[in-house]
C-alpha cells in the first residue's frame, strides 16, 4: 500500500489511488456537532472575506473555520469538533469555512 500526502494543488498525483480527504472529513464532522448544537442558521462559505464581510455587516454572528489547518484571526472557533461540541449555538447563526469544505460539498 502506498500514501500519498498530497493536497488541492496537487491532487492529480493520487489519481489512481484511493483518496481520503482528511480536512473535509473532519469539516463534516464539525458541521454536525453545529447543527447538534440548535444554531438558528448554519452558513458555508468558500471565501475568507465573505466570512469577514458577514461578520462585519452581522457582529452576533459566529465565525467558525481554517485554512491550512490553521486557525484565523478575528474567527470565534477553529474546524475542531471537540471545541465546539458543549457550545449552545441557539439562537446564533454560525459561518463556517475551511480550506477544502466547499469543494466536497460540491464535487461531482
């Protein structure tokens, strides 16, 4: 068996491979204990500034994310399941970003 650690950029590498994407594993995790959490509303966004903007034009909203598995500045949580898992999100509406979330969401 051979890994490949690879990433967005170079994905192409492990085409012929079995393919486990760990950022978006632990994303959709997160996403559940958010929605087990009663958030009033639950937005995904690809964009790091449209994440500030809805934070800026909405400052009761709660930013939640990563890039590169690092956590952001200004954001009120990072992408792990355990720092979230006692929060009560009712009431809140919740951004979340991560560097690879959307485009599992949205693959083909």
């Amino acid at each position: 068996m051979k890994f490949i650690i690879t990433d967005d950029q170079n994905i192409h590498q492990a085409k012929d491979e079995l393919v486990v994407v760990i950022d978006v594993l632990r994303a959709f995790t997160t996403a559940c204990y958010i929605m087990n959490n009663n958030p009033k509303d639950y937005i995904i966004v690809s964009d790091l500034s449209q994440a500030y903007d809805l934070k800026e034009k909405n400052p009761d909203y709660i930013l939640m994310g990563e890039r590169d598995g690092k956590n952001l500045p200004g954001f009120n949580y990072g992408n792990s399941p355990t720092e979230i898992k006692d929060i009560d999100f009712s009431g809140k509406t919740i951004i979340h970003t991560t560097t690879l979330e959307q485009k599992g969401l949205l693959a083909p």
